[in-house]
C-alpha cells in the first residue's frame, strides 16, 4: 500500500485516482497518523470480517486475546480521598492549562 501526505494528495488527487483505478490503496496520513484511505470502489463490497482481517495484516488493527466480559463492569470507579468530585477536579485542571 502506497502512503502519501494530505498536501500531497491536495495537489496530485487525479495521478492518485490513476493508481487507485489500477487497483492499488493509498493510505492518506496527517503527521504520519493515517486519516483516509482512497481505494478501488470494488473494496467497499468487502465483508466486515475481510475489511477487519485487511486491516490487522496492514498493521492498523489489532484484535482482542480473549472475549469481552461483563466483569470490566464490577470494577469500582476511583474515588478521591477527601471525597471531591473528579469531574470538577477534571474541569478545574483544563480551566488552568488554558
């Protein structure tokens, strides 16, 4: 799969069109973190199972070990000391990075 930047592609969208009509994939990347990707029309056919096996062998997914359970829900939420509430702790710490 060819990369490219979005200015890149701002500036060479019909040559990129070119190559995807041959078939190739071009991940489009915005500070090296992938935002889109411009493929044949034929890949949006694909099923979810094939698209997410497609992803895991690009390296851009990773699937889970073991099956999600319901136990991640009787985890207890973390609590202050002092008993304040975490959401104006939150709301205060952004209120003085501005």
């Amino acid at each position: 799969m060819k990369t490219t930047t979005i200015r890149h592609a701002k500036t060479n969208l019909i040559a990129l069109l070119a190559t995807v009509r041959h078939g190739e994939t071009i991940l489009i990347t915005d500070h090296h973190a992938p935002v889109a990707r411009l493929e044949p029309v034929g890949h949006a056919t694909m099923k979810d199972s094939d698209h997410l096996i497609a992803l895991e062998r690009e390296g851009l997914l990773r699937r889970a070990r073991k099956p999600l359970t319901k136990a991640w829900l009787k985890v207890a939420r973390p609590r202050t000391k002092d008993g304040a509430s975490i959401v104006k702790a939150l709301l205060a710490d952004r209120e003085e990075a501005r």
